[in-house]
C-alpha cells in the first residue's frame, strides 16, 4: 500500500530528511512526473521537459569540453562543468 501523503511536487522536499524508503518513493515519484516519450528521460518540472523535447532530444551535444570527454546541450551547464571539474 503506497501512502501519498509524500507525493509532492515541491523542489525542496528532496532536501527533507525522511526515511530511505520514503525517500525512495517520493524521489521515484517525482522522477517519473515528466518524462520524455522519446527517450525516456524525464524531469522534475515541465518547463524543464519542454526544453528538452525542443532543444535537447535527438540533437547533438554541441558545447564540447576542452579538457575531458564531457558534452552538453547548454554553455551554463559546460561552464558549471569547468568551474566543478577543472577550477579545483
Ligand atoms: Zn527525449
Ligand atoms: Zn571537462
């Protein structure tokens, strides 16, 4: 029997600190919420799916690491990248 009461949409929830099968369900929850048909990937919000199906799914990666294998559909998250990966 699957409670609902930890069925929630909010960002923050994930920060809560339940138990791990709670945590479990509810992340697992939250994970299937918006999910691309193509590919299967999903998102959390469906702004975020949106991108996706129109910038992301089935087109190449095309902001490319200098310095390791890394790709990725948008600058900000190559430059995040950068900063985490190869700043420190
Ligand atoms: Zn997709
Ligand atoms: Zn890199």
């Amino acid at each position: 029997m699957v409670h609902k009461y930890f069925y929630c949409i909010h960002d923050f929830c994930v920060s809560i600190g339940q138990d791990y099968t709670t945590y479990g369900q509810h992340t697992l929850v939250m994970q299937k919420k918006y999910a691309c048909l193509r590919c299967g990937k999903s998102y959390r919000h469906q702004s975020n799916l949106s991108r996706h199906k129109n910038k992301e799914c089935g087109k190449e990666k095309k902001f490319v690491c200098q310095l390791c294998s890394y790709r990725s559909f948008q600058k900000i998250h190559l430059m995040g990248h950068m900063y985490r990966k190869h700043l420190f």
